[in-house]
C-alpha cells in the first residue's frame, strides 16, 4: 500500500463534475480504487457513474448482519440493473459470536463505548479489510448531512486507514442533486426511504423521522449528533 503525503496524488485541478473526479481517480488508482457502498442512493449514483467510466469499476459493501431486508432487496436490485458483481465483506465470524455470548443482542444500546464496540466488530474491522491493499477509496459523504462531515475534502488523505486517498464526489451535492439523478436515471433505491427513512444504518439502530427534523436524527436517535459516527470516517477512532 502506498503512502500519500500531499504532492500530485492528491492534487485534483479538474472541474467539480463527479464524472470528472471519478475519471480521474481511477484512471489514476485502478483496480487498487473501490466504491465503498452502503446503498445510500449517493453510493448507487456514484456507481453508476463508476461504471459508465469502466465495467470493472470496484465496488464493495459491508454484510454487518443487522440490515434490513429492504436494504438486501435494494443491494440485489442495485447489481441486476447495473450488471455488476458486489464484492461482500463480512464481520469476523469469532468476534461476533464472542460479543452476543457475553454481551447479547442489544449491547449497543447500554452506552457509547458498548456501541462503538458494536460498530468496530460490524462495520470498521471488514472496511480495514477491504481497504488492505487499496491506494484510494471513494464515498458518497455529503458535506450537509451531519455537522460530523462540514470540514471534509473531495480529495483527501486518510489517516485512518494507512494514509490512503480517500475521494467523496459527492461532496457539495444537495440530497436533492441526488434524488434528481436518481429518478432521471430510473436508477433502483431503498424502499425505506419511501416509508420516513432518509438516512439508512442497521436495522436497530435506523428509525423514520418526523417532518422537518434532521436526517440523520433516525441514526442512532439515543445519542448526541457530535457522536453519529460508525467509525467508518472518523479519523481518531482506535480499531
Ligand atoms: S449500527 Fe448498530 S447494529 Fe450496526 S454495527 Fe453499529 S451498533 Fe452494531
């Protein structure tokens, strides 16, 4: 793997069109560049973007055990329409097991700490794993969906995670630039978001929202919005 300090690798010069971002990340990093996907409707417009650029674009997502069925139905709806195949990662069988033994089912709710374990074993361990070996990753953060991703870059290097380059094409899209394509591209989603879920985790940690409040209020509705992070791009989080 390969470490990026600054210098050419993270210098982008190109316009803010997502197309051209991705054009030039994986002409750059190919195949050592994937899609991080959640099946967020941002994650399935920016694969569809990768594959417009090259059938062999890489894509993977994370099994943590807790989705819903209607995130399955959208991933399996996402690679039929596309004409992809998914590369799945799965948390460490062992770890899993050891944390319902000792711990049950719901340890995530008992605290902070008790949740990010949970989330550590589920969702940053696999992400470590699928990211062994690559040079960049991409995301489809949004800078507006939580006051944890205000100061975030379309290219930046990422610490946790060996110092790759991480690239968010989407960054400076508004969730209705990605609805938009979405619909304009007849383009599968989660059908969640169609019942009062905008935002969309593991199933017990996911609920609707109300009219009006923030997005993100559903993700872990028992916590403060400064600690509404998986771990997945936190960049002090120990793993
Ligand atoms: S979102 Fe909830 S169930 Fe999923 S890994 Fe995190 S704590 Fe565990």
């Amino acid at each position: 793997m390969k470490q990026y300090d600054k210098a050419d690798d993270l210098l982008y010069a190109g316009s803010s069109d997502p197309a051209d971002l991705l054009k030039w990340a994986m002409d750059k990093f190919h195949p050592d560049i994937a899609l991080a996907c959640s099946f967020s409707p941002e994650d399935i417009v920016i694969a569809d973007l990768m594959l417009n650029i090259r059938k062999d674009a890489r894509i993977f997502a994370i099994d943590t055990g807790r989705l819903n069925e209607e995130t399955y139905e959208c991933a399996e709806a996402m690679t039929n329409q596309l004409g992809m195949t998914m590369e799945w990662y799965f948390p460490a069988q062992e770890d899993v097991e050891a944390l319902e033994c000792a711990k049950g089912l719901f340890s995530f709710r008992k605290s902070l700490d008790a949740r990010h374990e949970c989330c550590r074993i589920r969702k940053v361990e696999p992400l470590a794993r699928a990211l062994s070996g690559m040079n960049a990753w991409i995301t489809g953060l949004r800078r507006d969906q939580s006051v944890t991703r205000t100061d975030l870059k379309s290219v930046e290097r990422d610490d946790a995670h060996g110092g790759i380059v991480k690239i968010n094409p989407l960054l400076d899209w508004k969730v209705s630039d990605v609805w938009v394509y979405i619909n304009e591209h007849k383009l599968p989603y989660n059908r969640l978001h169609d019942e009062g879920y905008p935002s969309i985790g593991c199933a017990p940690c996911t609920r609707p929202v109300k009219h009006g409040e923030h997005p993100r209020t559903g993700r872990w509705w028992w916590e403060t919005p400064e600690d509404k992070e998986c771990g997945l791009h936190v960049k002090n989080w120990n793993i």
